[in-house]
C-alpha cells in the first residue's frame, strides 16, 4: 500500500492562523491532499481558502449544505468522507505542522502491517505571553513511555503517561469503519472521544514521542478555555465511549475503567447522592447490557460511597 496522506483541516474564523496550517501540511512530501472544510466561516477564511485552492492543487476546499455552520466533529466528518489518501492525519486550522511531520510514521506503517495509527509528540506555540500559572500545562503533549497497543487505552484514560492530541495522529483510512466517526452530538471533548475508541478498537503504536512534529496555536481564542462547555461535555464524552463500547464488544476489563474514571469526574461536580443514583439508574437503562454484570453493582453510588468511608471493608 502506497503512503498517501489526506490532511484533514476543520476552518471556521481563522484568518489569521489556517494559511500557515495549509503550507505546513503542503511541504510535506507524503501530503496527497490537504482537505479543508470550512465551516461557515464569517471572516475572510474563505477568501483565503479560495486564494490557495487555485494556487496550489493539493488544497480542496469544502462547504456543509448552505455554508452552515455544523461544528468540528461534522466538519471533521465531512473531510474524511471526501478524503482520497490511504491514510489520514487531522490539522486543527490555528495549529501547523513541522517539518519530516510523517517521515517516522511512514517507516512503522511500512514495517508493521498490522499497525491502524501511530501517534507522536505535539508541542506549543505561543501567539500570546502565557502566565506562571499556565506554565505546568504546556508541556509536551505525548505519551512519553513507548507503550505495546494492548497498554494504549489504560494510559490515555488515565493520563498516567500523559496526553495524545489529534494533530500527532497518523490512520490507515479504513479505521473509521471501525471505529465510526467523529461523535456529532459532542460540542468540545470529541477529540478525547475518539482517541479513547482509537485506543480501544485499533492497534495504535508510538512513533515520535520524544520530539514534537506539530505545533498548537495558543491565542486568545482557544476553544480549550471556555470551562463551563466542558464541564457540561465531559460526562457525555464517557457516555458516548461507554455506549460505543458495549455495541463494540469491549472487554468488560476495559469498560471497568472508563466508569471508574467516569465517576471521578461526577464526584467532582459534588452532586446530591439521590441524583447520582438517578444519573446512574439513567445511564445503565441506556445501556442494558451492563444490567447483569457485577459493574451495575460496584458503580452503583451509594456502594461507590461505602467504598469510600469504609474503604478496609473492600479490600
């Protein structure tokens, strides 16, 4: 199988970061598209997309019906749908990639047949100062221990190795019939979404962990700070994975641990313990296959309680 990548570029108001992302993708030898969905952009993306478009005829550029605005897992979708590569690679428009971006990636999928993805190191750069206090989080996003692909998932839902971003990912094309799309109904956090199914359902190996091959963009603007939308997305983050899970036939080890993480962020909310328990019974009724097995029981909330009082009483 040829190495020919479609970069995928979701675009709504960039218009000052998606012509550096475009060309960042272009210098890349491996590049055999640069797909960009611009979704419903009111500013002057689209006469920058159609500017590049007609000089360089990598770049194809896509609208949803009506030039609406659908969101960044639809837009996302929409590119993989329209993508002609063997594989695919994801570009958020304020972010770039560096040079030799899939030099690694192309020698693994060529010596591994049975890898879907790869994933690397993704660095920072900086269009505003940052303070003190945002320092500690601007470290390297990677999983910085060389882990087998039956590891994969335990690190990234646990954060225990660190972070992967979809800028650092490289996929064979047919992973999305596998694992599906991009989660429309998910407004931020679809990003986390799918990399824990990559990580569940595909054999994911390391590529550059050590060395960033792309760039984040931090501004002003960055979707990442607006709290209050992922504190309402976070949970349905876990249910969608929950739910892909059991239709998936995930094993219940693994499902284990996306409700124990899951009910840590609950507890975070500090909600009554009635409405956990109907947040639960919620939860489970939607996903009926859990009803006859012991996680009904263990993630019940008032035994999550009486773990947490009397924790020598569950060992």
């Amino acid at each position: 199988m040829t190495f020919s990548v479609s970069v995928i570029i979701p675009a709504f108001n960039v218009e000052s970061f998606i012509e550096k992302a475009i060309l960042s993708a272009l210098q890349q030898p491996e590049v055999l598209e640069v797909i960009v969905v611009n979704d419903g952009s009111t500013d002057s993306t689209e006469a920058i997309l159609n500017k590049l478009q007609e000089e360089y005829p990598k770049v194809k550029v896509f609208h949803h019906l009506n030039k609406i605005n659908k969101g960044r897992s639809a837009t996302r979708n929409l590119g993989i749908i329209k993508a002609n590569g063997n594989y695919i690679a994801f570009l958020d428009a304020d972010d770039f990639y560096l040079p030799n971006r899939f030099t690694n990636d192309k020698r693994i999928f060529e010596n591994n047949i049975n890898a879907d993805g790869v994933y690397n190191a993704v660095g920072f750069h900086f269009y505003r100062a940052i303070s003190d206090s945002e320092k500690p989080y601007f470290k390297l996003n990677t999983i910085s221990k060389k882990l087998p692909p039956s590891e994969l998932f335990d690190a990234v839902i646990s954060s225990k190795y660190g972070y992967l971003h979809l800028n650092g990912i490289t996929l064979k094309a047919s992973v999305f019939n596998t694992i599906g799309f991009f989660n429309e109904s998910l407004k931020v956090a679809e990003d986390s979404d799918i990399i824990y199914k990559m990580a569940l359902g595909c054999t994911m190996e390391p590529s550059e962990i050590n060395e960033a091959v792309a760039k984040r963009g931090i501004h002003e603007t960055n979707v990442y700070t607006k709290t209050d939308l992922y504190k309402i997305y976070n949970m349905k983050l876990y249910e969608s994975v929950i739910a892909w899970s059991s239709q998936s036939k995930v094993s219940l080890k693994k499902i284990d641990s996306i409700f124990k993480y899951m009910w840590i962020v609950r507890y975070r909310e500090n909600h009554s313990l009635i409405k956990d328990v109907g947040y639960w019974f919620q939860l489970v009724f939607k996903n009926p296959e859990f009803i006859f097995t012991s996680l009904t029981i263990k993630y019940f909330p008032i035994v999550r309680l009486r773990q947490k009082l009397f924790p020598f009483l569950f060992k």
